[in-house]
C-alpha cells in the first residue's frame, strides 16, 4: 500500500560494483543496505535520532520537523565510490532542508527555491557555500535526483537533467542522513550502496540459522519435494506465469528507475533465469504492484499501477492503473492505457474466467473523503474493492457496480479497509475472492461471472493483515498461500506483528476443505530498515507439476521458491535433521542447533537463556486428528517448561501466543520432569475442529488429559516449545520428533 511522492535518489556510482543485499561480505565489497523502507509496517529503521524520533505514518514514511532533529544512518560508507537513494516529500515550499554528507557537508534543498546549496568539505565548499541552479520542482511533487561521484568528480542530476558537476572528497562520510531544517521531511526510502565496515553489518541473505534456507537448491526440478529457495527476486511484488510451452516468466516494475516492466524467463522449472530486460515502458513512474497473467489465446495482459497527482487520490497522489497487451505473435507490447483511476494499492487479482474468456481486475482504491476516521459511526477505512472487466480483451473496460467495503471493528496500527483482492474461477463457474483485513481472517465475496458481487463476509483462514494467493493446478487441486501469523503480545501492530512465515494449503474438493498449512518461505534472520516479510506471493505451476512461487519483501527477503504440492498432503513426517533444523523457526530467539546426544542420535537443541523466552517452533501437516512422538530431554535449569500443539505460527518472543493456543501442556502438571534425562512423549489429539482433547503420555505412562482451550477450525500444525531458565548454559533438546494424522 505504500506510495511515494517526492522521489530524491542520490548516487554515488561505482564503476563495477555490484549490490549484495543486505549482507556482509568480504571487507572492501560493495553492498547494499536498507536502512528505512515502508514505513507502515513498523520495521525499526536501521537509523538513530539527534532529536525527537521521526513519526512512522500509515501513508508508508516517516515524518521528521525541526531544525537539527536528524535522521542519521547506523553506518556511514566508507572511502570509495558509493551510491545512496532516498524517497521522501518536502511538504511546504520554500522550507530549506539538507541531505547529510559528513559532518559538516550538506546538500541543502527546498521545494519552490531557485537554487541549492552545497557545504562542507564534502563538496569542497569550506570557505563559503557552493550555490547551484535548482530544478523548477513543487511541494509535494515527485522528484528524481541523482548524485553521481567517481574518484574525486561529482555530478548532480535532476530528474536526469545535469544540475551540477563539479570535484568532491573520496574519503569516508563519516555520517549520513536528513536534516529537516525549517520544513518537515516525509521519507519512504533511504537505501546506501558501497563499501562499508564489515564489523557492523548484518547477516547475509537467506542466512537463517534455522528453516527452509538451510537447503540446498535442487540440481533438477525432477527431484524438488521440500519447499528450497532457488535464488533471490528482483524486487518486491513480482508476478509469475507459465506460458503454453512451459516456460516461466517473471515481471517486476524496473528499479530504481520504476519506468518500465522488466522480465526474466526460465525454461527449467525456475532453477535458472535470463538476464533480465525490459518489457515494456511506461508513461510514467511505478512503486511496485503489477500483475500479469497469459490469456488462452496466448497474449499475455498486465496491470500496473502508475503514479500522478491530482484530485480523486490520497492526500493528492494517484496511482493509477495501466493495461498492456503482448499479443500472441507479437514482439513489443501494447502502448499502456489507464483503465482505474485514483489511487490503487497493490494489485493481486487479475485472472481470465475459462468459460467466457471475461478478465477480471479487482483492486482496492482509496476514497479519499474516507482518509481520517469519522467523528461518529462506523469507519471503513479508506479503502474499498472493487471489479472491473473486459469482454473484448482488454480493449474496454466497465467498473462492477458493486463497491465491497469492511467495517473496522477494532483499533489496529491501520486504517486500509478492504484492500488488495486475490481471485479465482471455481469449477462451477462462480469466481471467489479474497481481502485482506486487520482482524486476523482474510474475508471472501463471490460472484456468478466477475460482474455483480456478494457481500464480504469472514473466512475461516487465519491472516496477518497480509493478502493472500491462489493457483488452479493442472490436476484440479488448489492451492492457498496465506501468512497464517499472529502476534498477541502487540496484536493491533502492523501486519499483526509480522509476516516472518509464509504458509501453503491445498484443496481437492473446491476449498470444502484443506490440507497442509506448511511453511514454504522464511523470513530472512537479517535485520533491517526495510520492507520485510513473505508476504506478496504470485505462484505458477511447471510442466512437471511442480510450484514455482516469487514471494517476500526487502533487500535480501524477496525469493523464488519451489516446491511439489504433493509435500502438503504428506500424512506422516519426520525431523530427519539431515540439513539441520530445516523445519524449525525460532524468530524472537536464537542459538538452535542440531546436536548428537546419547546413543548417537540428532536432536534439536533449543539453549537456556536467563532472560526472556527461549524456545522453537516445529511445522507439519495440519489436523484435526493426529498423534506427534518424541524423546525430550529437560535440564533442571530449564523453568516453567510450556509445549502448544496450535494452528498458527508466533514469534518466540510472543509472551501470549501460549494462552491462545489451541492446546498449552506444561511440562510440570503432564508429568514431564525437568531431570536432565530423555523421555519419550506422545501427544494425542482429537476433535481439535470441536474444542476436543488431547491425551498426554510420557515413558509409557496412563495419559493425561488436558482439554482444548479453544476450538481450531482446520486443527493443528505446529509444536511449539517455550521455556524460561535461571542460567545460560544446557539446552532442551527434542530428538525422534514424528507426526502423524489419519488419512
């Protein structure tokens, strides 16, 4: 959802370099850092304050006021070539402010001005001030700036118009950031790439210690089962398809230029891709939302959204939505026309129905008389969804009548509404949509052709305010990706508190029912100022039946994944351990491990730490039914031991997530003794749809009962163990760890 408005890139260029997101490498390696991104999610900027803290705001940025209340980054590039690139807006003209380039050089701009100011040692201006000709830009108005620097030359660019060349040093910055000075500052993005000190930045991409990374990439697609990371996306909020001869390709807005579509395509299932290139152009600039989808005929549609200012908006800024057709045949695309005006967050349903060949768009769109909450009555936010459809191909266009819109019913970090709408055609013709919404559901409409549509109402699949996606196979099947998190220790936070798990399930029988509920992409354990999360997926099926899915938001979090839907209806599973603690999360804490205890067995060990929680959790197949056996082994500075068998995935840190579990065991009262010595566990649980039970067993003992807390709609899917401890040394370890649900 999040927009920009005024656009500052400032480049220090780099002959050869090339950006490693997000991670550390080698001392003298160029790379990449986010330091602030998408502010609406509530992601800690990797920044720190001289004054008060900037504000997060839900139009995506942050908002700094005063002069000498600055925003400045953790790390500073070193001696050498570097490029940094902001987004931010200067909401009133004539307010000067200044981009921070060491300690005492600052580029000093102002909507409105006729010229800017260089000072400092940075720019060789000790002695006085460098005055510069400004570009003829507005308040609130989209701007581009580019600051080139090789060796010890400058070059200042304006929306790609030469503004300033001139000499600067090549020595470290020392700091960097924004100073507000006598305006206010609104910053989207602040992103820095060069050479930096390796000491104190964080981990490499894909670098968890636990989870799905820890795989290897497949040789061939024949052989692809667990979900594996094939390599990183381009950008946030790519789409996939697979064309008629089984190729895939992937689209993603050109960055950071955001004037075009550029495209990678793949003739073996997604292991290998093309250098990328550009698509198509656009008549103006992208975030990031598009959507493409290939038609029966063999053309290829995409709908991206382009931005402008005006009325019809939010707070003065469009973005609006663009149709291209590649016809079957063609080689250039369609020159792009507007088909939705006003202001469009992120487009996730854009389909063909098979029976009438109609294409479906469903967007959600700002109303901008919506943008504060009311004074009284019910708030919906300030979006609604809505459909538009074409019957000639996308030649025209004629909006739904039907305006779906969803009440807020509870305070949350965000006002959206009803927004970014996910579709697809059922076998009896009706097409079924999902929303996204801040209650912890995703909510649902349906339609008998694209045309007219019910009224929303709540699903039963749990969701972090995060959209969902969903893909026919070839077979018939189903398959729904959602992120199934929540956080009950800060529940009204943004995103529910996180995305950090990306879940897929399949349906046989057109969403009667579902199986599986399995992590598929992890969030990546780097810290960072940026965007962050699995969320955003668009999924392909290969020719050989396997699923190909572009995910994940930030540098170093956005992936290609692959999978075989068929590992979501497993019925039995192991923790083999072979690669490590591959199906194990542990967010909010660390240190998991796999180790070989006695009688030459693996298990995972989960280490004791004195303050706050320590814990993991353990995937598998969801059910209603099932048994799950292990031997544990508790030491006795191990504290207030809890394991959940729940239907949802929570961060370690989550000091609630135990309470609303579907069933929470303590160690202490199912017999399970804090003794230093391995014990075998089976866990029984039964009717967990109806509020059931679960039967309790340790060494072979008369089980314990212990009733549901809760009823859980699908049944369960995870384990999760949590415990306090009064040292920092010894772990619990969880070895021999099986599930298995009936067939």
């Amino acid at each position: 959802m999040t927009p920009s408005i005024f656009r500052l890139r400032v480049c220090f260029w780099l002959a050869g370099w090339s950006a490693v997101a997000g991670g550390a490498t080698a001392q003298g390696a160029s790379q990449t850092i986010t330091f602030v991104a998408n502010a609406e999610n509530q992601t800690k900027p990797r920044v720190r304050y001289t004054g008060h803290a900037w504000e997060a705001d839900q139009g995506g940025f942050l908002a700094g006021a005063g002069r000498g209340h600055r925003l400045l980054t953790e790390v500073a590039p070193d001696a050498g070539d570097f490029r940094i690139e902001l987004e931010l807006s200067l909401p009133a003209a004539n307010r000067e402010a200044a981009l921070v380039l060491g300690g005492d050089s600052e580029l000093v701009f102002a909507a409105g001005a006729k010229g800017w100011k260089l000072r400092g040692r940075f720019f060789r201006a000790g002695d006085a001030p460098l005055e510069i000709a400004a570009p003829a830009i507005k308040a609130g108005k989209s701007f581009a700036l580019v600051v080139e620097r090789k060796g010890e030359g400058l070059t200042i660019l304006a929306d790609g118009a030469v503004v300033h060349r001139g000499a600067c040093s090549a020595a470290a910055l020392g700091a960097l950031g924004l100073d507000p000075g006598a305006g206010t500052v609104r910053l989207y993005t602040f992103v820095a790439t060069g050479v930096f000190a390796t000491s104190r930045l964080a981990a490499k991409p894909f670098g968890n210690p636990f989870g799905m990374q820890l795989r290897r990439a497949p040789a061939s697609s024949a052989v692809v089962y667990e979900p594996v990371v094939l390599r990183g996306a381009l950008t946030n909020e790519s789409a996939i398809v697979r064309l008629a001869d089984g190729s895939l390709e992937t689209y993603s807005v050109t960055k950071p230029a955001s004037d075009s579509i550029t495209v990678q395509r793949s003739r073996d299932g997604g292991l290998t891709w093309s250098e990328p290139q550009v698509a198509f152009t656009l008549p103006g600039r992208a975030y990031y939302a598009l959507q493409v989808l290939a038609a029966a005929d063999g053309a290829r549609h995409a709908a991206v959204h382009v931005f402008g200012e005006g009325p019809g908006g939010y707070r003065g800024r469009l973005y609006e939505v663009y149709h291209s057709k590649l016809a079957a045949g063609a080689t250039a695309w369609s020159a792009p026309q507007r088909i939705v005006p006003g202001y469009i967050g992120s487009i996730r349903g854009f389909i063909q129905l098979a029976r009438s060949g109609r294409l479906v768009l469903a967007v959600g769109r700002a109303i901008p008389a919506r943008e504060q909450p009311p004074k009284s009555g019910p708030d919906f936010g300030w979006n609604d969804s809505f459909v538009y459809f074409s019957d000639d191909q996308g030649a025209t266009w004629r909006q739904s009548p039907d305006v779906l819109s969803l009440e807020l019913k509870a305070p949350n970090a965000t006002r959206y509404g009803a927004v970014e709408p996910v579709l697809l055609e059922l076998r009896d013709g009706r097409v079924w949509m999902l929303v996204r919404d801040r209650q912890g559901r995703l909510m649902q409409s349906f339609s008998a052709d694209g045309e007219r549509w019910s009224p929303l109402d709540r699903t039963s699949f749990i969701s972090s305010d995060s959209p969902a996606a969903l893909l026919r196979l070839r077979n018939g099947k189903i398959v729904l990706l959602t992120n199934a998190c929540q956080n009950w220790t800060d529940p009204r936070s943004y995103a529910m508190g996180g995305r950090e798990v990306l879940h897929a399930a399949i349906s046989a029988d057109e969403g009667k029912t579902w199986r599986g509920f399995r992590e598929i992409l992890h969030e990546t354990d780097v810290v960072s100022g940026g965007d962050r999360g699995t969320a955003y997926p668009t999924l392909a099926e290969t020719l050989d039946g396997k699923v190909v899915v572009v995910s994940g938001q930030g540098q170093g979090k956005r992936a290609i994944v692959t999978f075989d839907p068929r590992w979501l209806e497993e019925r039995a599973v192991r923790d083999e351990l072979a690669s490590g603690p591959a199906a194990w999360t542990q967010y909010g804490d660390e240190g998991l491990r796999v180790e070989t205890v006695e009688g030459g067995a693996r298990a995972v060990a989960i280490p004791l730490k004195a303050t706050g929680l320590c814990g993991a959790l353990w995937n598998f197949p969801i059910s209603a039914e099932g048994e799950l056996r292990a031997k544990i082994l508790i030491p006795a500075q191990a504290k207030a031991v809890r394991l959940s068998l729940n239907d949802h995935f929570n961060r370690i840190d989550d000091k609630h997530a135990a309470e609303h579990a579907v069933f929470t065991l303590e160690a202490a009262k199912i017999g399970l003794p804090a003794d230093g010595r391995a014990h075998d566990l089976t866990l029984t649980w039964s009717r967990a749809a109806q509020a059931g039970e679960v039967l309790v067993s340790v060494d072979g003992k008369t089980p314990v009962r212990v009733a549901a807390r809760r009823r859980a709609e699908f049944g369960v899917n995870y384990l999760r163990v949590e415990f306090r401890a009064d040292a920092d040394t010894g772990h619990v370890t969880i070895g021999q760890l099986s599930a298995q649900v009936p067939r």
